[in-house]
C-alpha cells in the first residue's frame, strides 16, 4: 500500500406443539432454519434494508421499522433491530437484551449485541444484571469483568480458576487491572508467579507489561525487572547503562537481549557496546550466538563494509536461515558471482529450493561463463508460474508455463450450499454492501465444512462478484491454477479505462490491486490505507485536487469505482517519479518513494533482478516479485499472451513505456509435465501491508 500514509439446516418435520420448558430451542431451530422455498430477495427489499439499516444504526429506536415494512421475512431483518439496540446501548434494559437474544439465538447480530451490552454494563458496574448474560469465551476484556462481578458479589479470587489462563497472555486489556490488582493485595501473585509472566512477556516484546508487573516484585528484583522492559523500549539507554550492571542471569539476559534489538536500530553503535558487555557479562553460548547472529544479520541489511565476511565467518551455531539469505544478498550486492554461489551452497536444503536462489544460481553461473549449467537451470525453473519462473523463461526463451483448471461445479453441492441460512445471509450482506459482516457469516456458515464444499462456495461467491472468497479459498494445491477466479478481470470497477486514461498498463494496475487487497473493497489497513487499491485519504485527496477529481473525503474510497480512479492516478505519479519503471514504482507503492530513492542512491547501479533481490524490506521484496508476476498474469488473462518480465523490468535510469498494441508479446502454453503450483513469490494470495523495519 501507499505509505503516505478479517447451519443448521432445515428440519424436515413441523414443530407444532412443544412443552413450556422448550420453547427457547424450538425459536432457535425455527429462527435458523433455510429458508429454501423463499423467494430470492428483490432489488427493492436491498434498498429498503439498505434505508433501514443506516436509519437504525445512525438514529436507533423504532424509527426504522417505518422503513422496513414489508421485510419481515427477509433473511436480514434480524441484523436491523441489533443495530438499532447497539445504538441505544446507554438507555437499554437487561429485559430488551434478552428479548432479542431469546428471539435470534445463535445470530451473529445476537453475539454482537451480548458483548456490546455486557460491556456497557460494565462501564455501569452493573455486576447484578452482568453476570445473567455473561459467557465464558467472549474475549479477555469481559473475562476480567465477570471476575469483578463476582468479587462485587463477594466471590473471593482463585489463580488456578480465575487467573492461571490469563497470566499465561504477555499483555492483557485495561479490564483487568482491577482483577489484577484485587490479586495482588490477596497475596496470589508470588515472585515466582510475577517472575514467569514477566519471562513470558519479555519473550513477546511487552516492555509495557514488564514495567507494570516490576512494581510488585520486591525491591531489588523489581530494579533488574525494570531494566529486562528498559532493553525491549529503549535499547540504547539499556547498553549504556549496563555497563554499571551486576553479572546476574537476568542482567545478562537484559544486555543481550539490548544488544540484540540496538543492532537493529544501529549496528555500529552494536558493535561498539558488544566490545564492552562481552568483557563484563558471562553471556552462554545461546546468548552471545544471538548477538553474533543480529550484529552481522543488520551489518547486511544495511550493506556495511566487511558485512559479508562477518557472514561468513558466522560461527554455525550462530547462523541461521536469515543470515544465509543474507549472505547471497550481500554478495549479489557486489556482484560477486563466485560469492553467490558459494553462499546458496551455504543455504539449508529447503531454502536452495526455493525459486528464487534457484535462479541466481543459474544467473551466477551464466555470469561464470557456464552457459550450459545456466540454461538447464532456467529450463528447469520457467516450468513454474511465479516471478522467478518468469524470469527464467525469459532467459531461456521459454514460453511462460501457465496452465488453467477448471473446477467443475457440483450442483447438488450448491443448491444445499444456497439452502443454507446462514450462507444466504452471507451472499445477502455481501450484496447490500456489509463485505465484513458478510465474511463472518461465511466463515461461521463453513466452520467445520471439508475443502469440496469450501471450493463449490467460493465459485458460486465468485459467480456473485465476489471475489475476495475465491482468492482466499483458491490458495493451495491444485486450485492455484484456477486463474479465472483467483485473478478476477473486475469489468465494473472500470480498472481497463482508468488505468488507460492514467497512462499505465491495466495490467499493473490489476496486479496492484489484487497484492493490495486481494479484492476486499473494505480492506483497512493500520496505516489507514483503504479500500482496492489500499489508498490512505490523505493520498487520495492529494491526487484528486492533482487531477481536478471529485473527492468526498475517506470513506469514499471504500467505493471501488472511486478507489480505482484514484488508484489508477496515484499509481502514475509513481511510475512518472521513476521514468514509468512498473517494478520501481511498485516498490514505491509499497516502501514509500523515499526509502525507495535511499535505496536507489546506495545500489542503484545495479540490474533490475539484482536490486530487486537487495531491497532491505522482505515485505517489499516479496511485493515487487509478486506485483510483476501477477501483471503477467492479468496481461494474459486480458489478451491471451504477456509482455515479458524483462521488458517490465527496464534499467534503473531508462525510460518504460507501457505496452503498445504492437509490442512483442510472450506466448503462454502448459508444460506437459504440469503440477501443482508451487506457493512461491507470484503465488501468494493475501495482501500485504507496508513495512517499516529492516528484514530479519
């Protein structure tokens, strides 16, 4: 993303009489039944449910009933009155809540509405009409609540029952500081029990809860546990100050494991600390490994002098698979070939499988002056459908290996699959436009469901339009080749026309789209990126006023028409920075242009493939790899052929032009010996996120 920035079915007799005692069962087997002989919603039930539903959800009450006159029976009127609850949550009764609960059991509006209630019912201290609704396994924060409940109510605290799987958890909400602390004060939080949180805590990174957690051990061990939270927040401070630090296991623990996270941050400043702390802490032999091991990981992710020699001088109980990556990414760096090789011959077994050494191997050995090894290497590699496959078939004038299949579809599957409530449901929210709510009643309607089922209702998800289901259930074995639904050619979003009114390659653009979002037009990222092509609103108001669009603030680009307008644009700006390079402004896209231009300025002289392969950030290195090998793909699935990867990826300082209707064009065709693809780069489903730290 730009940085600017997840059934019951119907019984087949009547229940007509039923004893007193019953009668909640009989409404949840009722209320959860298909609804096979009801008639497919209409356009006008969407609109007025669409109408309804913002009125319950904006203004609550019993206005919206008004709107909804006339779907009682269809399958989302529950989720209508939950919305209105939720929003009247501060004025509602424990009586209403039930009522509803009683009414929708099992729902997920009901699940909903149950913890939303229970915890303003919390914030009330409400502890006597709490209880009554609370269930175990609705999340810690409500846990710790019902423990306070039953204190309120005079229930005295047991660890082994109230607290022992909590304290198993590195961090825990607010909620439970009132538990925690009423533990305490009973004596039930010992040293040794502090001790084995604080361990487990700092294990996870969680400076926070080794800090609070220091304030109840006794003095002196409450001074050596500030220094443990002190290493994980402020490195540092932690390597300057333990050189006054006794040589206790603990104290040790905290300088390595300073070290260890201040290579990240600094690998000189590392280095000079390392040179002090091994000649005052007896480190183990685990310990001083993991310092060794950082120091040299981050010399290499900033591409030091000497950086790799230290690699390879890694003592082996030192190394590990990121240092022998590492250390091919050095000496592609320089482009020491004869370095190359001797470092993939370093790489454990698994690693040397992989696409991606397997191709600088043979590019190693065609730069030895061994042609023949290099070319039955790359015709060994083109046979498979990934970014490095595409490579190879280029240097090895390989037609790329693409070979679709074909799902066949099981209609008897289906017509059970489209009988199913709570897949009704699913298909419905996702057609008024609730792609969240949506998932969930997908994911609950298929719990426990076997893989045939799983794929028949991703096909008929995808024959709605909704693609995001495909992508993620087609995602292993042979449904990777299911290229139609995994690489989904979205006409409506108007991806060709904006993409060729922004002046880039549609292609790109639905390459861009598909690693971003995977099709989720909801997709929100932690940055704030949003919607199909993971835009943040300050992006998107940026290249509106750029290009005199309209812009009606953040949530529009949750509207995949809008988010690909903006998309396409933005996407421009970024190849126009980098003379149109796809590969580069994809790089962009995900890293931010100014990483990527400090990138640029460090190694810019290097080939496309090789620069590709010394991106610091493994999460942009995967980005770029896939980006362009789903641009091959999507350039197939278009026109029935592909621009060559090497034509994609030009010169660093030459100038791309986006493919013409007369461009050279690659022929696509099925190896003979096709299998299952492999999940290499270009094979990936999900989306990603843009990072900010070096790779590790």
């Amino acid at each position: 993303m730009p940085v600017f920035r997840s059934s019951p079915r119907r019984l087949p007799f009547p229940l007509t009489r039923c004893l007193a005692g019953m009668a909640v069962v009989v409404l949840a087997l009722v209320r959860s039944t298909s609804a096979t002989a009801a008639a497919a919603p209409t356009d006008a039930q969407r609109a007025a449910f669409k109408q309804a539903y913002a009125t319950a959800q904006q203004q609550g009450g019993d206005a919206w009933r008004a709107q909804a006159q006339g779907l009682r029976d269809y399958v989302l009127y529950p989720y209508l009155e939950a919305a209105a609850l939720e929003h009247d949550l501060a004025t509602l009764d424990l009586a209403r809540v039930q009522d509803y609960l009683t009414r929708y059991p099992a729902m997920i509006p009901a699940d909903d509405l149950r913890r939303a209630f229970l915890g303003e019912l919390a914030r009330r201290q409400d502890w006597t009409d709490f209880l009554p609704l609370y269930q175990d396994g609705l999340g810690d924060a409500l846990t710790c609540d019902a423990l306070q409940a039953r204190m309120a109510q005079g229930q005295s605290l047991d660890f082994d029952r109230d607290l022992a799987a909590l304290w198993q958890k590195p961090a825990l909400p607010g909620a439970c500081d009132p538990v925690l602390d009423a533990a305490h004060d009973a004596g039930l939080l010992t040293p040794t029990r502090l001790w084995a949180r604080i361990d487990r805590a700092v294990a996870a990174g969680a400076g926070g809860t080794v800090a609070a957690l220091a304030s109840w051990l006794p003095a002196r061990d409450a001074e050596t546990a500030q220094r443990l939270a002190l290493a994980l927040r402020d490195p540092a401070e932690a390597v300057a100050q333990a050189a006054h630090w006794p040589d206790t296991p603990r104290h040790r623990h905290a300088a390595a494991l300073a070290l260890q996270r201040l290579a990240r941050r600094d690998s000189s400043r590392a280095d000079q600390a390392w040179l002090t702390l091994r000649k005052r802490f007896h480190f183990s032999d685990e310990q001083r490994n993991d310092v060794l091991n950082a120091l040299a990981l981050f010399h290499a992710t900033d591409f030091d002098d000497h950086a790799l020699q230290r690699l390879a001088e890694l003592p082996a109980a030192a190394q590990t698979d990121a240092t022998r990556e590492w250390r091919v990414r050095v000496a592609l760096a320089e482009q020491n070939w004869r370095a190359v090789l001797g470092a993939i011959d370093a790489l454990s077994p698994e690693q040397q499988r992989d696409g991606e050494w397997r191709y600088f191997r043979a590019r190693a050995l065609a730069e030895l002056g061994k042609p023949a090894q290099a070319q039955q290497q790359y015709t060994a590699l083109a046979s498979e459908p990934t970014f490095f496959g595409f490579l190879a078939a280029d240097r090895s004038d390989a037609p790329y290996a693409l070979c679709p299949w074909t799902l066949d579809e099981d209609d008897a599957r289906a017509r059970s699959l489209l009988a199913d409530i709570g897949m009704q449901r699913a298909f419905e929210l996702f057609a008024v436009d609730l792609p969240r709510d949506a998932r969930r009643e997908w994911a609950r309607a298929l719990r426990g469901s076997d893989e045939t089922t799983r794929r028949q209702a991703a096909l008929l998800a995808y024959q709605r339009g909704w693609y995001d289901r495909a992508v993620f259930t087609f995602s292993s074995g042979d449904a990777l080749r299911l290229y139609e639904q995994r690489f989904p050619l979205a006409s409506q979003d108007g991806v060709v026309p904006q993409a060729q009114q922004a002046g880039i390659d549609p292609s790109w653009a639905y390459a861009i789209a598909r690693a971003e979002s995977a099709w989720m037009s909801d997709a929100h990222s932690g940055a704030d990126a949003r919607g199909l092509m993971q835009l943040i609103p300050a992006t998107g108001a940026q290249v509106a006023r750029s290009y005199g669009l309209p812009w009606n603030g953040g949530d529009s680009l949750y509207d995949p028409v809008v988010n690909v307008q903006l998309g396409t644009r933005y996407l421009a700006q970024m190849a126009q920075r980098y003379n149109g390079a796809p590969w580069l402004a994809s790089a962009a896209y995900n890293a931010g242009p100014i990483k990527l231009d400090q990138w640029l300025a460090a190694r810019g002289t290097l080939p496309p493939d090789v620069f590709t392969a010394t991106i610091p950030y493994k999460e942009t290195r995967e980005y770029v790899a896939r980006v362009m090998a789903f641009s091959v793909i999507y350039d197939w699935r278009l026109s029935g052929s592909a621009v060559p990867v090497d034509q994609r990826l030009t010169p660093i300082g030459t100038t791309y032009v986006p493919p013409a209707a007369g461009a050279v064009r690659k022929p696509v065709s099925c190896p003979a010996d096709v299998g299952t693809e492999p999940a290499a780069s270009g094979s990936v489903a999900a989306p990603t996120a843009a990072s900010s730290s070096s790779d590790s």
